[in-house]
C-alpha cells in the first residue's frame, strides 16, 4: 500500500510498500492489509502503527482525522502528528498534546456559545427597543 500522512500544513509523511497498518477508529482497532476493501475510517487521537520491508515497524501519534482507502492508496488526514520516539513516549505525547488539545478546543467553544448568546440577547433588546 502507498500511505500518505497529511497535516492542514502539508505532508507529514509519504510512505511506499507498506505491507500492513493498524489504526485506532471510533470503533475501536482497525487493521489495513493491501487488498482490504476500500472505505473510510474516523481516526481518534492513539498510536498509528505500519510495518514496510525497509524500515520494519513504525509507530506514529496521531491526532483525531480521518482515514481513506482506495485500492492500494491510503490516504490519513489528521491535524497533528508525531513520530521518531519509542512507543511508551508516544503513547505519552497523545495523552499530553492531542488530548490536551481538544480540552482546549472544548473550552475556546464554550467561550465562543457565551459570546454568541450575549451577542443575540443584546441584538434582541435593541430590536426591542427600537
């Protein structure tokens, strides 16, 4: 298979001959052999873990995203990724940067329904008082 990891800033990792990929979806651990059937998979923050003849086994954190296959391409979308340190380390980075992120992601939203419902009380009271 022929991976490509992509990050919104461009392409994090571009992958030939993979013999084989296991990813964890919303519904739990998916593995990907070439001739797998075609289909996509929602991807949640986790170690993404692929296996070539040339390098062996590779284990990349990934970001929630999504993954797409096509014949022998696969392609995985995600918003951040790291790699290059052994799997506790990584499993580590997950739980510290991606998890962390989406904390924040969680409270910058419930900021911005606060502001938004200020926002629509103060529009209605001055169409009311208009």
């Amino acid at each position: 298979m022929h991976l490509r990891i992509l990050l919104p800033s461009g392409v994090f990792a571009d992958v030939p001959d993979v013999r084989r990929m296991v990813v964890e979806s919303t519904d739990g651990y998916f593995g990907l052999l070439p001739h797998r059937l075609d289909g996509t998979l929602a991807l949640v923050p986790g170690i993404l873990h692929y296996e070539t003849l040339e390098k062996g086994e590779v284990y990349l954190a990934i970001d929630e995203g999504i993954l797409v296959k096509i014949g022998h391409e696969v392609s995985v979308s995600v918003r951040h990724a790291t790699g290059g340190a052994d799997l506790g380390h990584l499993r580590e980075a997950v739980e510290r940067e991606f998890l962390a992120l989406d904390e924040h992601d969680q409270v910058v939203r419930s900021a911005l329904a606060r502001l938004e419902s200020g926002f629509l009380r103060r529009l209605e009271r001055l169409q009311k008082g208009a």
